[in-house]
C-alpha cells in the first residue's frame, strides 16, 4: 500500500507539472527572466501548490500516517552554509537549463532526449555530493 | 486572465495534492531531489516506495504524451545541460531539497530553512538567468 500510494503522489506530481507548463523550460526561465520577458506563471503555480499543501498538512487529523507509525520530518533546523551554498548552486543549474529535479524527470517520460541527459548529469551531480558529504 | 495562469494555477493545485497525500499516507514529505538521490545509496526498507514515487512521474509523463501529445521545447545546448544538470544535482543534495522539497513542502510547514533555502535558489536562478542573456549563452 505504501508503494501504491506513493506511485499515486508521483503520478499526481507528473501530471501538475504538465498541466501547469512547468515541464517547459522555458516557462521557468521565463519566471526567472525578471529583467526581461517576466512570466509570472510559476507564481501561481506555487500559490495553488502551496495552498494545498498548507491546508492539507494543518487538516492532518490523527497523530500518526494512514499507513505506518510516524510522520519523517526533516530534523535539522539551523540555517548554515551547506543550506545556502547547496541552494545557490542549485539555483545556478536551475537557471541555466530551466529544469529542477521533478520536471527533467517527468521529461524522460514524455521521451526528451535532453531531459535525459540532464537526469544523468543530474544523477552524478548527487553521486559526488554523497561522497562528498560522507567525508566530512 | 491569461490562461497559462489558470492552468499553472490549477497544476499546483495537484502538486498540492500529490504532496498531502505522500503526507498523509506515508508520512513522507514529497523532496523529489531527495526522493531521487537516496534511490543511489544501498537499496534498504525505502527503496521501494523512492522508486514507486520516481516510477509515477515518468509514467506520467508517458502516459500523457500518448493521449495529448506535448511539444516542450529545451533551449539549452548539450554542453549546458550537463554541467546545470551536476549543479542541480550537487546543489540540491548538499542543500537538502529542491522545489519541491524546499519551495513547495518546506514553505507549507513555515519551515525557515526552506524559506532561506527558495530565496536562495531563486536569486541566484534569477542572476543566472541575466547573466545568460548578457553573456549571450
């Protein structure tokens, strides 16, 4: 049950991106493109998303998941380098090729041949930062 | 209204919804960066469900380009997309989310790292994307 619904969130996810456009690149450039030709689309992409999600984790009514024993929450709750350094070179990726993790990957199923190559890179990127973080 | 506006409303609507049900039943907060990353390490009691979540975006997408096919357009030359793609992917695990995870998820629970962690992405995202323009890349 718990692989079900996971694949039911995934599929969930897949078709939000496409509905909304933000499996085009060049709409997410086009959000991130203020000094030009601004389109503010991925604004309200994250107003309908992120009003769903708020409610929707506020409305949580038992203490504990419908299919196992706790909710996983991230634990860290400092503000340092490794967040703003990560999240900055995240950005710089980002807005070079206008794809984030979930729409490149949604990409290898609509068969684009470049989204498959992002994923790979995309892939070693992380492989390097596990090793990377294992030594510290 | 444009009515991109209202199809990116309503698109978020289900990437909501995607994220409260991951929430909901598996108690997992929907970080596709994360998601993705761990499916690297040694398959062990969450592999499956990683896979299952990665599974159902791909199949989406397929499933959505048989029955209304989809023109996306990627700018972005070969040699670009590679080195965006290992930014993206050391980015967002030394910074422990993406949009998703950070933008979406962690900004719902009013999480602080995830609010620094999006204006963080975004600025530097917007920066980039000026530079691209007056470099000319």
């Amino acid at each position: 049950m718990v692989i079900i619904m996971a694949l039911v969130s995934g599929l969930m996810m897949s078709i939000g991106l496409i509905v909304s456009g933000m499996v085009n690149p060049l709409k997410v450039i086009g959000f991130l493109d203020l000094f030009g030709h601004f389109d503010p689309t991925l604004a309200f992409v994250m107003v309908g998303a992120l009003g769903v999600a708020a409610i929707g984790y506020r409305l949580v009514g038992c203490s504990k998941p419908l299919l196992c024993e706790s909710f996983d929450l991230p634990k860290k709750s400092k503000i340092d380098a490794p967040l703003i350094l990560g999240a900055a070179l995240f950005g710089i990726g980002w807005g070079l090729a206008g794809f984030c993790p979930a729409p490149a990957i949604v990409g290898l199923g609509l068969g684009l041949p470049k989204a498959l190559l992002f994923v790979c890179a995309m892939l070693v990127g992380m492989f390097l930062a596990r090793r990377w973080a294992l030594r510290l | 209204m444009n009515i991109s506006y209202v199809h990116g409303l309503i698109g978020g609507m289900f990437i909501g919804a995607a994220a409260v049900i991951l929430y909901w039943f598996n108690g997992r907060i929907m970080g596709v960066s994360g998601i993705a990353s761990r499916l690297l390490a040694r398959p062990g009691q969450d592999y499956w469900w990683r896979a299952a979540f990665i599974l159902g975006l791909v199949l989406g997408g397929f499933i959505y380009q048989l029955k209304s096919p989809i023109a996306v357009v990627v700018d972005a030359s070969e040699w670009v997309l590679m080195i965006a793609g290992v930014l993206v992917g050391f980015g967002t695990v030394m910074g422990n989310g993406c949009t998703s995870g950070h933008g979406i998820c962690g900004m719902a629970r009013l999480s602080k790292r995830s609010i620094v962690a999006t204006l963080v992405f975004m600025m530097t995202g917007i920066v980039t994307v000026w530079l691209k323009k007056v470099v000319g890349v």
